[in-house]
C-alpha cells in the first residue's frame, strides 16, 4: 500500500513538473515574441514602369517593366518577389519576373492578353517593400462602323496595314558640313562686332555714334551677320532634310525641319540679330536714356544664345550659364578689339579717342579674364577625365594653349597703353598706327580661338550623352539595354505572331562594327532570326513591317546583342519578350469611308533601312557559348 503511494506521488510530481516547464516554454516563447526585435518594412520605390501609372495602353503589352530606385541584391529577389496583374477583376498569366543588368529594372513578361478595362499591378519584394499601380487597358477586339446611309462598308483588304515606322527613299545629305562651319566662324565674328562694338560705346565712347566711319561699320556688320546667320539656316536645313538649296530658302521650311534643341535655338538666334537691327543701324539709340535699356537687352539676349548651342544635349544646366556668360564676356574683348582695329584706330584724333583706349585696355583685362574662367569650367564640366582622349576634350586642351598666349599679349597691350598715354590728350597718326598693329596681332589669336571654338561645337563632348529619339510610331514593346559601353534601346510592335516591325538605336558606343541583334524562341523546334544592323556610328536602324522580318511562334524569346569596337568586343547585351498568338485578337474593322494613305514620308537623317533580315538554320551555334538554337 505504501509502495502504491509512493508510486501515485511521483507521478504526479511527474506531471505538475512537466505542466509548469510547459508553462515556462510558453511563456519565454511569447516574451521572445513580444520583445523580439521586428524586422523593418522595406522602402525600396517604383521610379517608372511601363505600362505608365495611369496610362491608358491602347495595344495590348508584351511585358510589365518594374523600375526600383534602388538596385536589387540579386536575380533571385525578382525571382522570388511578387507579383501579379488583374485587368478588369481577371488575373493575367505572367512569366517568370528577370532583373535586368543594372540591377533595377525587373521584367516579366505576360503569357496572355489582357482584357480590356482597369488594369492593377501589385508587387512585393521580400525585404517587405511593397506597392501597386494602375493603367487602363482599352484595346478594341473588333469594331463594327455603320456607315451614314445605315449600310456597311467593308474594309478593302488589298490596303497595306503598316505596321511600325515608314521611311520614304533615302537621299544622300548635300555635304554642306564644311561650308557651315566657316559660315559658322563669320557669325560668331559678326555677332561679336555688334555686341562689343556697341557695349564699348555704352561703356567708354559715348562719342562713337558721331563719327560716320562707326555708322557704316555697325550697320555692315549687322547686314552682314543676318546674311550669314540666314544661309546657316538654309544649309542646315539642306542638310537635315536633303532638299535642295532653293527650298531651304523659305523660312517656313525651318520651322518644320529644324525641331532639335539647337534648331530652334539657331531659329531664336536669328530673330534677335534681325531684332538688334533697330540699335544697329542707328547705333545713336544706344546713348539715348530713352532707348538704351531695351537696346542692352537685346543685345545680351543675342549674344546669350551662344551659349544654349548644345540645347537638347544631355549635359549639366550650369554648363548653359557658363556658356552665356562665356558668349557675353569674349563678345565685349573681341569686339572691342575689332572696332579699334577698323574703326578708332585708323587714324589720328582727339580727346575722345583717347579715353576709349584707355578705358578698353582696362574692361578688355577684366572681360579676359572671365573669358578664361568661365571657359575652363566649360571644358571640366563638358570633358572631366576624357579631356585628352577625346576629340572635343583635345580641341579645349588647343584653345586653352591659345588662350594662355593670349595672357602676355592681353597685359603687354595694357601696359603700353598706359605708359605712352599717360598725360597725353590727342592720338598721334603714328602712335595709332603702332596701337592698331599690336591689337591686329591679338586679333588674329582671338579668331584662330574662334575658329576652334566652331570645331568644337560640331563634336559632341563625353559627358553630352545622346538623347533617346523618339520613334513616329508606337511600339508594343520597348526596352533600352545597357552596360558600361554599351547602350540599345530596342523597339518591337505588335509583337505578335506574324509580321512585326522593329527599331534599333544605337546610343553608345559612337563607333560599332557588327553589330548584330539575334533573336531565338524559347521554345524547341523553331529557328531564330539574326539581323545586321548596318549601323556604323549612333543613330536608329528600321525593320519594315512589310513581311520580311517574321515572328512564327508565340511564347518567350530572347533577345541578345552584339558589336565590335577598335578596342574589341563589347559586352553582350541580352533580353526576354513576350509572342503572343496573332488570332487571339480579331483585328476585323469596318470602315464607312476608305482612308487614304500618304505617298510620302518624312526622311529621317539618322535612320537607315535594313536589308530583308537573315533566318538562322533550326540548328546553329552561337559564338563563343557554342549554344544550340532550335530543335
């Protein structure tokens, strides 16, 4: 009986024991989840996608294409992540989520049409970073139009759709490059003899506009510039749209062909000389309090221009300002210089002569040295690190040897001045002809620096990345592919079975030699397509949608890039998009009236049509991976 008690109380000594360790886990279990550090939610953002937030899509995607503000760790976050697409309360089919090589963008490509109505894309990363977006998907499966009279017209199927961008016959551009360029050092000479001629009368020779000889000097040189300025404008015109040289005359021409940053900037040039003309040819006005406020500024907003020439470029907004105040500051030495030259200096005078010699020996120092300043910033701002191996960067590295002559010269020309002048009231005929041998001289420095000031502005500088151009057409899919030298933006429509279309933009490197884009389905059995580009130099290359270049099997396809350089191969480019069945759309419309077409095309200057593209073999090896294509 004893025996039986002893045994009844272990066990339960047995069980309150193991309930109270119960407990105790329990307990630790809950403080640990309770005290325990949370993990923070991630803050990683959408920058841009594409389909937009809000936009409305009017042809059906191929893809989603996520852009973080932040780069991802690895492939396999956007492998893992998550992320889904509803299109009118129905999920679409996604492919598996890619990050592309820099490591923000993430793809994914869609495995059916979306429906029409309100599209909402949801993703997540599994650093807990989360969002969502909408656009709207209005893309019309068949479309029937009565006609006025209540009968229905069919549309005729001998009528080409065309599909992507058309381009009409290519015309070799005039060569006209060499002309503008001298053209182009005549303007900036004559631009500066307005503007410094005049803001030397403002500033130490209100007398000026007495003397006939500076009349007939200010109203030639506006003349002279507005003719010049004009013909830039015709020849650029020739030379963008390959007319000939009477139809580039008519100004209306300019404004529809000269639509680039430095176009309209050359356009808005032209207006303030012509403008400049009302001070110029009656250079008195200049002097009156009544006019002289209106005849500054127009003066500055003509020579400021000069420095928005690379407008439209990709290059920093200070690198405007510099530039103008650049223009102001070489305008008032240089043509300063030049109205002593042609105009003070040509002989003896008196009092007045004198005092505009001395006042410009000083302003010229000053005025020189923000030329300098403002020039050498440029330089940094537009070359940095590249400044002897590029061309434009060796071109500075010139002027500023230039520039540095022009240092001694400067103050040498200073010091005489001040040292033969010193008490005297009139200028002597010998001592003018010494004057305006010694300016002559600088002169002569100044305009070789303007003469490799035009060569510059015909190169494009390291740090003025090309700007993407945007296509005439809509394309379903467009990607821009990148690496350290190596720049693609690809273009695609409809991307579907079938006939397509495609643009290929070259943005760097500057030079390429064969540059190839292959194509290759995913799935087994079917051939790949290999283009070549016949691109030399930057610019966009067009595959007609006339039925040369042919998707035949819907599903994921891979695209990979390549080129060549002088410096050897560059580094693959590679992308996926989506086929999608050509008959899962109907496409049948009817129209009340024919529509026609226009027989003509606007050339384009930088694109070139391909050949009919090259179809691979179902079996090919691609160098270097020996990777096998087809079935």
């Amino acid at each position: 009986m004893e025996m039986t008690r002893t045994r009844g109380r272990k066990w339960l000594a047995t069980v309150v024991f193991g309930v109270l360790c119960l407990i105790c886990g329990l307990g630790a279990t809950q403080a640990g989840a309770t005290y325990a550090p949370k993990t923070a939610p991630g803050t990683n953002i959408l920058t841009s996608s594409n389909p937009a937030a809000n936009q409305i899509v009017s042809m059906p995607p191929t893809q989603l294409q996520l852009i973080f503000r932040d780069p991802l760790t690895s492939p396999d976050v956007a492998a893992n992540m998550g992320l889904s697409l509803a299109c009118n309360g129905t999920a679409v089919g996604l492919g598996q989520a890619q990050l592309g090589t820099d490591f923000k963008t993430v793809s994914a490509a869609l495995t059916q049409i979306p429906p029409a109505g309100l599209c909402v894309v949801s993703w997540s990363l599994p650093d807990s970073s989360m969002g969502s977006f909408n656009f709207t998907s209005a893309v019309a499966i068949q479309t029937t139009i009565a006609a006025a009279t209540g009968q229905v017209v069919t549309t005729d199927t001998t009528i080409p759709v065309l599909i992507g961008e058309t381009i009409g016959e290519q015309k070799s551009p005039p060569r006209v490059g060499g002309v503008i360029g001298l053209l182009r050092i005549l303007e900036y000479l004559l631009m500066t003899a307005i503007f410094g001629g005049l803001a030397l009368v403002i500033t130490a020779w209100p007398e000026g506009p007495n003397y006939a000889v500076m009349i007939r000097y200010m109203r030639l040189s506006w003349i002279a510039c507005v003719t010049t300025i004009y013909l830039i404008l015709t020849l650029t015109t020739m030379q963008q749209t390959s007319q000939n040289f009477l139809s580039s005359l008519n100004p209306f021409e300019w404004l529809s062909s000269l639509t680039s940053g430095s176009g309209i900037v050359l356009i808005f040039r032209f207006a303030l000389v012509a403008a400049c003309g009302w001070v110029a040819l009656f250079p008195e006005r200049a002097n009156d309090p009544a006019t002289q406020m209106p005849a500054m500024t127009l003066l500055v907003l003509m020579i400021s221009t000069l420095g928005f020439s690379r407008l439209g470029q990709d290059v920093a907004i200070f690198t405007y300002i510099l530039g103008a105040v650049h223009g102001l500051s070489v305008a008032y030495w240089i043509g300063g210089l030049m109205l002593l030259s042609r105009v003070i200096l040509i002989g003896p005078g008196g009092e007045d002569l004198v005092g505009a010699v001395l006042a410009f020996s000083k302003h010229s120092v000053l005025a020189f040295g923000v030329t300098l300043f403002t020039g050498s910033l440029q330089i940094y701002l537009l070359d940095s690190a590249s400044i002897l191996s590029s061309g434009h960067g060796r071109l500075g590295v010139l002027k500023i040897i230039i520039t540095a002559v022009m240092v001694f010269i400067v103050f040498a020309f200073k010091n005489f001045v001040h040292q033969n002048f010193a008490g005297d009231s009139s200028l002597t005929r010998k001592m003018a002809w010494r004057l305006r041998r010694a300016v002559t001289v600088e002169l002569g420095f100044a305009i070789f620096a303007l003469v490799v000031t035009s060569w510059m502005i015909s190169t494009q500088p390291p740090k003025a990345v090309a700007q993407l151009s945007a296509p005439t057409a809509t394309y379903a899919f467009r990607e821009e592919l990148r690496n350290d030298r190596f720049r693609v933006v690809i273009s695609m429509t409809p991307g579907q079975t079938g006939i397509n279309a495609m643009r290929i933009e070259l943005i760097e490197p500057r030079r390429i030699n064969n540059f190839t884009v292959k194509l290759i389905p995913q799935a087994i059995g079917y051939s790949g397509i290999q283009i070549n580009v016949p691109l030399t130099s930057q610019g966009a290359a067009i595959v007609s949608g006339d039925g040369t270049f042919v998707l035949n099997v819907p599903g994921i396809w891979n695209i990979e890039i390549s080129g060549t350089t002088t410096t050897g191969d560059l580094e693959k480019l590679a992308t996926t998009f989506a086929v999608t069945e050509a008959s899962a759309i109907s496409t049948v419309t009817t129209l009340p009236t024919v529509v026609s077409l226009p027989t003509t095309a606007t050339t384009l200057s930088s694109v070139i049509t391909l050949p009919p593209v090259t179809t691979l073999p179902s079996v090919i090896t691609l160098p270097p991976a020996s990777t096998t294509v087809g079935g």
